[in-house]
C-alpha cells in the first residue's frame, strides 16, 4: 500500500513538472515571437523609410537634417517610457499596441544605416547578430549559474557606455569610438544572456495570470529586442561597408 501511494505522489509530482514546463514554454516563445515580429517590422519601416527618403530629397533632409531628427531620436524612449511606467494601468491590449509603434519608429530611427551601408553587409551583420543572440539566449536559459551578479555589472557598463556615447559626440575620437563599439558588443551580449534566465525566472510570478503574463510577455520582447537591435548597431560599426 505505501508503495502504491508513494507511485501516485510521484506521478502527480511529475504531472506538475511538465506543467510548469510546459507553461514556461509557452511563455518563452510567446516572448520570442514579440521581439521577432517587432524585428522585422522595425526592418520593414527602416528600409521602407530610407528608400522613401532616397527618392525624395525633401524628405532626406526633413527626416536627417531638421530638427525633426532629435524628435525622430528621441521618440522610441518616450515609448519605452510610456511602456515601462504604464504596465499596471495599460491593458494588454494598449501594451501590444504601443509596443508595436515602437518598433515601427525605431525603424524610421534606424533608417540611416540604408544610406550610410550597402544592403548585403547590413544583411551579414543582422544573421550574425542573429546566431550570437540566439547562442547566448540559449545559454542564458539553460544555464544552472545564476548570472544575476553579471547583471548588476553589466548594467552598471551600461550607464558607462552611455555616457562615454555623450561625451564622444562632442570630442569625435575614433580611438573612443572603437572603444565604445567593442564595448557595447560585449555588454548587450552578456545582457542578452542575462535578461533571458531573468525573464525564465520571472514565469513563477505571473503563472496562472493571462494578463500577467501577456503582459510579461511584452516587456521581455522589449528587453531583448532592445538587446538585439543594440548588438546589431555596434556590429554594424565593424562589419558595415560604406556605401
């Protein structure tokens, strides 16, 4: 009889298990497939906004040269902004909505580099960027040591790179500007794998809550979507051709 308990209590511990893992699944990927479809929208408004801007002079010049430009700099922040500080009070549907203008006005951010590099590098760079990212993302799921010590580093690297960015706009040192390329590779990718186990052990916390975890959901895509598209510029400065 105790044997015959003890199998039930096993089965119904496994039973449990491959619910967790079946959830946490699903809530990776739901993840994953915010962040891509953002990526290719963002993709789609970039070269769409360039070859827009390529034909139309007037256009080229309102969008790079105006200060229509800081305004077009500074807006996807004001999204993230908005989409950070509002999580409690937007709906899930508001989220999903925001966080998908984002991604199109980052686009029209990034629409310089159609300009500035020809399309078979921008293409190299975005595919190596692709493999790095999904390399480390993958480490960061799987792996047993907790990188929430990283984490704090990595950040604190961030602020650092921002202002060392700041500074460099002002002094346009091209051995500063290396510097901060190399860095910045660095950090997203530690980032990268960083936020991935962060996002995997945030599952707990909103299993069992659908609006908590489409909610989640949306702020991990835009994690590390921000982590990709960051990789990817600093690459870019390596691998990028000159048109």
């Amino acid at each position: 009889m105790a044997d015959y308990r003890d199998q039930i209590q096993t089965r119904a511990g496994a039973g449990a298990s491959t619910d967790i893992d079946e959830g946490l699944r699903s809530y990776m990927l739901g993840i994953y497939n915010y962040m891509a479809s953002a990526i290719g929208l963002t993709a789609v408004a970039a070269f769409g906004t360039a070859t827009w801007a390529s034909n139309n002079p007037a256009v080229a010049n309102a969008l790079y040269n105006s200060p229509l430009k800081w305004v077009i700099m500074l807006a996807p922040l004001a999204f993230v902004l908005v989409i950070s500080f509002g999580m409690n009070k937007l709906s899930k549907s508001a989220m999903t909505g925001i966080f998908y203008a984002f991604a199109a006005v980052m686009g029209v951010s990034m629409s310089w580099i159609f300009l500035v590099f020809n399309i078979p590098s921008i293409v190299q760079t975005f595919f190596v960027t692709a493999t790095a990212f999904g390399a480390l993302s993958l480490y960061g799921y799987t792996t047993k040591r907790s990188l929430s010590g990283m984490g704090t580093f990595l950040m604190m690297g961030l602020f650092g790179l921002i202002i060392a960015s700041i500074v460099n706009i002002f002094m346009q040192s091209g051995a500063l500007a290396f510097a901060i390329n190399v860095i910045g590779v660095l950090i997203f990718a530690g980032l990268t794998a960083y936020d991935t186990q962060r996002l995997k052990n945030t599952y707990d916390a909103v299993a069992g809550n659908a609006e908590m975890i489409a909610k989640s959901s949306i702020m991990g895509a835009l994690s590390l979507y921000l982590n990709f598209v960051n990789m990817f510029m600093f690459l870019l400065q390596f691998m990028g051709n000159r048109e």
